[in-house]
C-alpha cells in the first residue's frame, strides 16, 4: 500500500476551507477530487477523475441513494402537491400555542420519524416549515433539529435502515455468524454514547438550557424580524409558494397515508428504502387520482417536480461519492488509524478510536462507507487489546452518525438543508458548535465507559 504521508489529508482539509470560506458545497468538492486525483494518479489524474464521476453514476450503492433520494423527492412533492402537509401543518397547530411547542413538535415528529435517515429529513422538515415559520423559528434551527434527530436516532434502535445495513457488515466480517448480525447489533445499543448524547443535546437547546451559539444565534436574531428563511434561496422559497396553487382540498389522510404506507412497505422489504418508495409513490399517486387531489397531469408533473427538486443534492452526492473513492485509494482511514494505533490503551481505546473516527467522518463526509472500511480494523485492534468488542463496534457507528450529522457534505446534510430550504453550508456551518459540543461531551463519555470496563 502506497504511502502518501500527509498529502493524504490535503484533499479533504482543502474542501473544508474552501466550504467555509466560499459557503459553498458543488465548487470544493470538484477542486478536492482534482487534487486528490492529482496526488494520487499524477499525469493520469484527468483520466481518474473522469473514472470516478463514471463509477459515482453507475456504481450500485450510489445508484440506490440516487434512485430512493428521487422516489422520495416525487413522494414528498405529491404530498405537498395534493395539500397533505398543509393538512397536517394545520391539524398540529391547534396543539402548538407556542416557540418552545413548535421547537418540541419538531423534535417529537423527529423522534417518530425513524426508520430512515433519508425519509426522516425530507419528511419532518417539509411538514414543520409553516409552523416554524408561524413562531419566527428560523430554517437554520429547523434542520438542525430535524438533522441531529436523524443518525443519532436510527443508531439506536434496532428496527432501521442503519442497523439492518451494520448487521451485514458485522456478519460479513466474521464479527457474529451467519443470521445473526442483529443480534450482535442489538449487542453494541447500550454503547452507542453518541446516539444518547446527540438526541439529548436537541431537547436540551429546543428548551434552551443549551444557548443559541455563532451563527444559529444571528440567525434567530433574523428570524425574530420576520426573516425566517435566509436571504440566499429566495427562487427555492418563490417556487415552494408556487406549490400552494396546485392544493385543490387537503386532508390529513395525504399525508398519513403515503407515510404510513412508505413505512409498512420498507419494514416489510426487510428495511429496503428503495421498494418502500416505490411502492410508495404508486399508491400516492392512485390514491390522490382516485380521491380527486390532482388531475393526471399535475400527479405527473410533481413526479417529475420532484425529480428535479432534488437534482441538486444528488449531483453532491454524487461528487462526494467520488471524493470518497479518491480518498479510498489514498488509503486514508487506515493510513490514519495507523498513525493513532500506538497511542491506544485499553482504557482509552474507546475514546481515541472514537474521536479519530468521527474525525474521519466529519471531514470525509462519511458514514455507511465508513463502517464497511473501518469495522474490519477496529474489531481486531479492540480484541488484540483486550477491549470489549461490542464497545469498540459502538464507537465505529457513533463516529459514522456524527459524520452523517455533521459532514459539509454528507447526504442527511444535503436532503436536510433541501427539505428545510437552507442552503447546504448556511445549515453545516450554523449547527457546528453543536456537533462539535456532542463530539466533546460523547469523546469524554467514552473515557468514562473505557475506564470502567479496563
């Protein structure tokens, strides 16, 4: 395996100046896979970085996200089409009387919401907006309650997406038998300090015993004008406001339904996202037909609205796909986990495996990708030292949620900065101090559990 040395971490610590500084998403991505093309493949980088937009396209995980990443954008624009989330906006706010009860409605729909990260962010943000908007909540706050509810969450329960796919990996990976990948799960749930710590953090700012911090408190500060939405995506906010002529009646049931529906079908497919949205989408569309809540034209107009609505987010996708398989053959998170390995004891391995890899994650953008990487290093490291294996799997999974919660660029990111109509960078960067304050309080966590168990 080549050793790259620090140019390793260039690529990836130049996307995040330059997302910081430009406030950008599509332009750092594109300028870090060049680099990283060009440290790694020299004279070939242009070829390789063609190769790699090329595989992002067509590779099978990539084409999944992609594929239920639009199922749910025509979903979610039928539902809004056909009056469904103006119906449910309504219904709940005649029990919100209030900022904190809209703030803990948001927090509770996030927590009922949790078979998937995915369905959790487009679904919570696109039914709460009007009543954030009605208190004077600004989007920035909305996604990220809505998105620090979402990993967090689904890592601790064993009836999701996320768990189904870790189960795999630790069957694949010798970790449990055949068949018994949930078991092993269910094993690591009493662990997952990241997972209690970041849903416990949401609840402790929606009642403000957390203070707002940098720019999430500017952004109150706006929103208390009036000025919910930030300025930047004001077409985004023109188009949404479009929607609302297409409402012909709303009921409740436009949106209970296809949820309940979606929901039934992905536990049935053995948590497969991507049948449940299909099977999703044909009953919203037949319902609402039926029923009289749009003509044939607008239910293929919406699919087709919503096709495009989340075009945006899957080209990121894509590009951080992409920065994913450069960073992959640069060698990056082992070439990182051998540079900490020698610091490791059995008391603090649960904290310095867990801060190194949410590290990773955080400036990758990582999640799913690396669980598939990182589980087969950490599980031989954690048993050479003695260290519960249950133990050293949580930190691997808690890291991979605070990647997904956090990263710049990661895919809950984008679908929550989509649904919330914040820009991608306007949300990573407004609810940074929090993750970062989950980050701190999770890494001490670990070495409490580390100690007590040495």
């Amino acid at each position: 395996m080549h050793d790259y040395g620090l140019l390793t971490l260039l690529p990836v610590l130049i996307i995040i100046v330059l997302a910081t500084i430009t406030r950008s998403s599509f332009e750092p991505l594109v300028v870090g896979i060049l680099i990283g093309c060009v440290i790694a493949y020299h004279e070939n980088f242009l070829n390789k970085f063609i190769e790699h937009l090329t595989t992002a396209l067509t590779d099978k995980s990539s084409g999944w996200v992609i594929l239920v990443c639009m199922m749910y954008g025509s979903l979610i624009t039928m539902m809004i089409r056909g009056g469904g989330t103006i119906a449910f906006s309504n219904f709940l706010l005649k029990f919100v009387k209030n900022r904190r009860g809209a703030l803990l409605a948001s927090w509770v729909l996030g927590i009922l919401i949790f078979v998937d990260d995915y369905l959790h962010s487009l679904a919570v943000g696109a039914a709460m907006k009007k009543i954030t908007d009605k208190y004077l909540i600004s989007r920035e706050m909305l996604a990220y309650i809505v998105h620090a509810t979402s990993a967090p969450l689904c890592i601790l329960l064993p009836i999701t997406t996320w768990s189904i796919f870790i189960s795999g990996i630790l069957e694949k990976n010798n970790v449990v038998p055949a068949g018994q990948g949930m078991y092993g799960y269910m094993q690591t749930m009493p662990y997952m300090v990241f997972g209690f710590v970041g849903i416990a953090l949401v609840l402790l700012v929606v009642l403000g015993k957390v203070p707002l911090l940098g720019k999430m408190k500017k952004a109150e500060a706006r929103a208390a004008t009036g000025v919910t939405v930030p300025p930047e995506p004001s077409k985004v906010v023109e188009e949404a406001e479009k929607e609302l002529e297409f409402v012909k009646k709303s009921k409740l049931s436009y949106f209970l339904l296809p949820l309940a529906v979606l929901l039934a079908t992905t536990v049935y497919f053995d948590f497969d996202a991507l049948k449940g949205a299909l099977i999703a989408n044909f009953f919203t569309f037949f319902y609402f037909l039926v029923d009289g809540a749009l003509s044939l034209r607008q239910l293929s107009d919406a699919i087709l609205k919503g096709f495009n609505t989340i075009l945006f987010p899957i080209i990121l996708v894509i590009l951080a796909f992409a920065m994913k398989l450069v960073n992959d053959d640069l060698h990056l998170v082992p070439y990182v986990i051998a540079h900490v390995e020698p610091y490791m004891s059995r008391a603090l391995f649960p904290a310095i495996a867990f801060l190194t890899l949410a590290t990773i994650a955080f400036l990758t953008s990582t999640s799913w990708d690396l669980y598939v990487i990182a589980i087969p290093l950490i599980v031989p490291l954690a048993q050479d030292l003695q260290v519960n294996v249950w133990l050293a799997v949580s930190t691997v999974v808690g890291a991979g949620a605070f990647g997904s919660g956090s990263g710049f660029f990661s895919d809950s990111t984008i679908l929550c900065a989509s649904s919330t109509e914040c820009p991608p960078m306007v949300h990573a960067l407004s609810q940074l101090p929090y993750a970062l304050m989950a980050l701190a309080v999770s890494t001490v966590g670990y070495v409490i559990v580390g100690a007590w168990m040495a």
